[in-house]
C-alpha cells in the first residue's frame, strides 16, 4: 500500500483548518501585508481590465483582497462575488468590508474547485495567491473559463517555490542568521504544486 498517496478531500481540509488557525494573524498584520501587496493587487486589477459596473468574482479571497480594492471600481451597479474555503478568513473579511461601507461584494464559503455558476457570469474572474493550495488547478481553471463571458479577463499571481518568496524566506534567515538559531524542523509545505521540504 503506498502511504503517501495525495488525497485531495483531506489535504482541502486540512488547509480549511490551517487557515482557520491563522486568520487572527491575518487580521492582526493587514496593514503591513497589503502594503507589500498593493503591486501585485494594482497589476491584476490592470490585466483583468476591471470597469464600472462589471460584475467579478475573486477566488481565495482570504481577509479580502482582491475583492475589497475591486468593489468601488465596480461601483453600485456592479457586484463582486469573493469567495474562500476558510470561514475564519472570510468572517474577518465581512468584518472589513462593514468597517469600509462597502456593500456590493457578497461573500461565499467555498472551496475554489466546487464553485458553480452560470456560463458568462462573471465579466472578470481574480485571484491572488491563492490557486497553488488547489489539488486540481487544470479542472478549477477549465471550469472558470465556462463562466467568463466572452472577451472577459482572468487574472491571478501566484507564489513560487519557498525559497523564492522572500514573504517566506526572508523572516526565517534573518531570524535564524540574527540569533544564530538552529536549522528550524524540516516542514512539508502543503502545497500540491511545491511538494517540496522547507
Ligand atoms: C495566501 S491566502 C490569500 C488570501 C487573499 N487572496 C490575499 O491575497 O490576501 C490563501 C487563501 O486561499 C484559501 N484557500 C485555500 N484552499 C482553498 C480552496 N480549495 N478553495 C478556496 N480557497 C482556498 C485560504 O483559505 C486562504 O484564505
């Protein structure tokens, strides 16, 4: 029997319950995080082309982000759906958005490869970081396109290896190199497209 066979329902769950144990963290570190976002956030908005009025859907959307930049670009008549397979990530999410006034996103709990709606649905489709946690990104990525209307755009940014992610590396050198602290524990990144040790 081979013991170390993926299974897809158990990774997602885990990951549900990974994120849930971190959104405090999240909540905690916004600010700084979305100033070392805003590039990347800036540069998808730019390639999804996101108008006034168009309605948009965000995958992985987390404490909020894309959605929330993208809401008053859409304005009143356009809506954003964001959605996130963590409960914890979105409440804190919802929780912005009131603190904003912004009310045209609608938030849904849902895992990114289950989400179904109607062909030409949505007039742009964003994520940021988040497709590399999905076991099936073809499937996911094939499903989307049914519900982009025609000429409608998908934009995403998604995270390299670790060691190629100073959002990782960089804290634990400098911290490891600072205190002279040991080789932190060798740590599977649960990632479907990594499989690699950190
Ligand atoms: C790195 S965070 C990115 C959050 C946000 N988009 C941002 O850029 O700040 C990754 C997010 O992906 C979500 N996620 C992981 N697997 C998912 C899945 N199968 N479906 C939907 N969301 C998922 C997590 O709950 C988490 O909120």
């Amino acid at each position: 029997m081979n013991t170390n066979s993926f299974d897809p329902n158990k990774f997602k769950d885990g990951q549900r319950q990974q994120w849930n144990s971190v959104a405090a963290g999240w909540k905690k570190w916004w600010e700084t995080l979305e100033r070392m976002a805003k590039d990347v956030t800036v540069k998808i908005i730019e390639m999804a082309d996101i108008q006034p009025d168009q309605n948009v859907l965000d995958i992985a959307t987390g404490i909020g982000e894309p959605a929330l930049t993208v809401a008053p670009l859409v304005g009143e008549k356009g809506k954003v759906v964001a959605t996130d397979v963590s409960s914890e990530m979105l409440s804190i999410a919802r929780g912005r958005a009131k603190e904003l006034g912004v009310t045209n996103i609608d938030f849904q709990e849902l895992d990114a490869e289950q989400i179904n709606y109607p062909e030409a649905e949505f007039d742009s489709i964003v994520c940021r970081w988040g497709l590399m946690f999905l076991p099936d990104v073809d499937g996911t990525l094939n499903s989307l396109h049914r519900m982009l209307s025609t000429d409608s755009k998908f934009a995403t940014a998604v995270w390299d290896e670790p060691e190629k992610i100073p959002f990782f590396s960089f804290a634990v050198h400098t911290l490891k190199n600072m205190f002279d602290l040991p080789q932190p524990p060798r740590m599977r990144l649960q990632c479907p497209v990594w499989q690699t040790e950190y």
